[in-house]
C-alpha cells in the first residue's frame, strides 16, 4: 500500500503568502475604486444641484435664499431635512437633494452646505477627510471645484493658494452681484 503524500509546511507557507499579496493588491485597488466612485459621485451631486439652481433662477429670478445663513442636514447649519436645505428647490427643480457619500451629520464632515443671500450662492461640500489627506491629487485635478476661499491662498476669489489645505469643493454663482470680490465668492 502506497502512503499518501502531504505538503510540506515550506509548501504550505509559500501558498498563503502567495493569497496574502494578492489579497493586499486586491485590497488596495479595491479601497482606491471606492475613493474613485465617491469622488464620482460628489462631482456629479454638485453638478446636478448647479443645474437645479441655474433653473430655479432663470424661472424666479432669483436663487433660493436663506437670508445668507448657512444651511445644511449637518447639526453645525441647522440639522434642515433634506428638503429643506435648498428652500424651493426640490421636488420642483429636483427629485431630491443628494448627500455626500461619506456624510457624518453628528461630526459636521462631508456635509453639503449652502448659502444664498438671493442674488448669489455658493454649495459646499465641506470638511471631506479624503480632501485633507495630503490634498489628494484626485482633489487637485477638478481646479474647477476647487473653493478659491478654501484653497490655503490669500486671494479669496482666485484659486491662489498652494493646495496643500483644501478641505471643501464648492459650487457657486458667478459674483456678478459683486464685481469687488465680495458676495459668495469669499463666503
């Protein structure tokens, strides 16, 4: 009768170092597709917001006011429904008002905010953890979101700063209210 061979511990050790890196490589390309899909989204919710805004204002004239306050679902501008933190705005000019992802309403992280003295606006996503670690490059690369107030710059309406301190992307109305750099520009 024939003994049945087994491994040998060497052979079993190299297998399961074998799954660990490729357990590692996969872990990784998997929580940087995560990043990627969250920061998909975000680009798109702030988009779509600008477009509902844009025609909120072309029907009234104006853009939804919150008399200048700050408003958000977050505790820190108001704890709002989410229906109401763009007054008027949904379900008219949208369906509903999306939420950033990674959304933490108790801590005051990665929150939409917006603000509108009726003539301006500016929409935040403000104080997004993946923005602050080491400014990511994939936060660079959108310049077009990047908040000129929020840039570490000292120019409040101009993208100036070394953006090594961006911490908020936002979406604004075009200051035309005020040329001087004023309204919500440096908001």
């Amino acid at each position: 009768m024939k003994s049945a061979r087994g491994y040998t511990l060497v052979e079993l050790l190299v297998v399961i170092s074998i799954i660990a890196i490729l357990s590692a490589v996969g872990l990784t390309i998997y929580t940087g597709s995560l990043k990627k899909g969250r920061i998909t989204k975000r680009i798109e919710d702030l988009g779509a917001i600008k477009t509902a805004l844009e025609l909120y204002y072309a029907r009234n004239n104006s853009y939804p006011s919150t008399s200048g306050a700050w408003r958000s679902e977050c505790a820190a501008w108001g704890s709002y429904a989410l229906d109401q933190v763009i007054p008027g705005l949904v379900p008219n000019y949208t369906v509903d008002l999306p939420s950033d992802p990674s959304m933490n309403k108790a801590n005051n992280s990665a929150c939409y905010i917006y603000r509108s003295d009726g003539v301006d606006y500016k929409l935040l996503d403000h104080d997004v953890g993946e923005m602050r670690a080491n400014s990511s490059a994939d936060y660079k690369a959108q310049r077009n979101l990047i908040d000129p107030a929020r840039d570490g710059g000292s120019l409040g309406c101009t993208v100036d700063g070394p953006l090594t301190g961006i911490w908020s992307w936002a979406v604004y109305s075009s200051c035309a209210s005020s040329p001087s750099c004023s309204g919500s520009c440096t908001w």
